[in-house]
C-alpha cells in the first residue's frame, strides 16, 4: 500500500508543480475551454433524450454528435491558444 502512495504524492506534485508554471490568463481560459465543452455535452445529452424512442432519434443522435465534436473542437482551440499564451515571450 506504501509503495503505491509515494508515486501518487509524487504525481501529485509534479502536478501542482507544473500547474505553477500557467499564468492566471491561461488557467482562465482552459477552465472556459472546460465549460463550453461540458455545455456541449450537456446541450448534445439533452438533444437525444428528448428524441429519445421517437421519429427523430436518429436525427438527434447524430445533430447530438456534432455538439460534442464541436464542443471538443473548440476546448481544443482554446487549449492550444492558452498554451501559447505563456509560451510567447513577453
């Protein structure tokens, strides 16, 4: 049990470690990424439930897959975006 907590402490800081090292400005925008991809996933969840069983499931589901992708797509831009952020000298 020992022998497995000391790489989990060790992980966890580096993580914070690493974590010290984004500005304020980066970490704002990754935690914005976060949450347009999370509303895209919830909007896509809802669009198939409520067609769920009906004429227009289909439709839903693949209306539901292109939220997400979307969704995905720009966390991913934004992530890119923050990461340049600091890697561009000031």
């Amino acid at each position: 049990m020992r022998a497995r907590f000391i790489p989990a402490a060790a992980l966890a800081a580096l993580g914070l470690s690493l974590a010290a090292c984004d500005s304020a400005a980066e970490n704002q925008v990754e935690e914005t990424a976060e949450a347009i991809d999370e509303r895209a996933e919830a909007e896509a969840d809802l669009t198939e439930a409520v067609e769920a069983g009906g004429p227009a499931e289909e439709t839903a589901e693949a209306q539901a897959d292109q939220i997400r992708e979307s969704g995905e797509e720009t966390k991913d831009n934004l992530e890119d975006a923050a990461d340049e952020m600091d890697s561009t000298p000031q």
